[in-house]
C-alpha cells in the first residue's frame, strides 16, 4: 500500500430495526430501546469514522443502500453486504480496508488513524475484543482464508485469526483491546449510550 492509497473504513452495519438488531441486549431491555441503543452507536460509529479522515464506506443489510444513504448523507459509499455467513460477507471486502462493527462506544478517530498507520508497515491490523473475536481487522491485500470457516461469536475468533496469519508468516500489528455492547451490563460504562 501506498501512501496514494490509504484504507478505506468498512463499516458493517444493520438497519436499526427494533426486533432485528442487538437481540441480546434487547432481551434485558426490550426491542425497541435495543433498536435505539443500535441507532446512537451506529451514529456514533459513522461520526467517527467521517472524522478519521479516511474514506467510509457502509457495508449494509436490512435496508436498501438508498435507505442508508438517505439517513447517513453524502459522502459515503453504501454497498449491500450480499449474502452469505459473516465470513462470506467479510471476505468481499476488497483491500486496503479497515473492517469495523457499528456498536464500538470507545471508538475513536485517533485509533482508526492508528490502523491506518500500521497498515503502512504491516499486511494486516488487529483490535482485540474483551469476548475473544476482534473490534476491527484490516488488511492490505484480500485475504479470504482469513474468514472462511470460523466458528464466529466465540472466543476461538482471534486465537484462530492470529494462528491463520501466522501460517502465513504475517505478523499483525495490534490495537488496545476493546469491547463491543451486546448486552446492557456492557454500557455500564457508557451511559450516553444507555437508555
């Protein structure tokens, strides 16, 4: 990668649909304070990226591109995430990309500048999650083994992801570990977020 092209920002996003999104956290809170818990991350996490600098693009399901678009501006790029498990889904993304999720109350623009920096000297970038997966990963060039039969939703997700690009004799730089919200114990410490 060169300095000419720096990654994009891909977020992985879902229309905040109470009774389709956070369904964990909707079982202690409700769907239809889940769905605007969702909504105020998503925000949050577009706002963010926006301010990194770096392009974003929404990588998007349970609305039309045009639905988001509508709703997030101008600006950014909306694609459909297609179909397919998490895997699928993630290994379409094309590099130079910064894979993040859209329920991240800690994300901060200096660590998306972070990521991007590391991808300079690195072929691949990891933010560790408390839960045993990861907040983001990026990558310079595609690599689709990376996702391709994983057990998601575990703890085996990032020993799994570290031992891949291992085999492959890549040595990914690493971020602060980080955690996601999906359940209400989880926005303790973010009450902004919390209903």
């Amino acid at each position: 990668m060169s300095a000419a092209e720096p990654p994009r920002i891909v977020i992985f996003a879902r229309w905040p649909e109470p009774g389709k999104v956070k369904m964990r956290l909707a079982a202690d809170l409700g769907n239809e304070e889940a769905a605007r818990i969702y909504r105020r991350l998503l925000d949050h996490t577009v706002a963010v990226a926006c301010s990194s600098g770096l392009a974003v693009e929404l990588r998007v399901t349970g609305a039309s591109p045009v639905e988001f678009a509508e709703v997030f501006g101008p600006g950014i790029t909306v694609r459909e995430q297609g179909e397919g498990d998490l895997g699928e889904r993630l290994a379409r993304v094309e590099g130079p990309a910064i894979i993040i999720g859209s329920d991240l109350p800690g994300l901060t623009a200096d660590l998306l500048g972070q990521a991007a920096s590391r991808l300079q000297t690195h072929e691949a970038v990891i933010g560790p999650a408390k839960d045993g997966g990861y907040w983001l990963i990026g990558f310079r060039e595609n690599l689709p083994w990376l996702f391709s039969d994983m057990a998601w939703s575990t703890p085996a997700v990032l020993p799994e992801t570290l031992t891949r690009l291992k085999t492959h004799r890549i040595a990914p730089a690493m971020l602060p570990e980080m955690s996601d919200v999906d359940e209400a114990a989880d926005l303790t410490d973010w009450p902004e977020f919390a209903p």
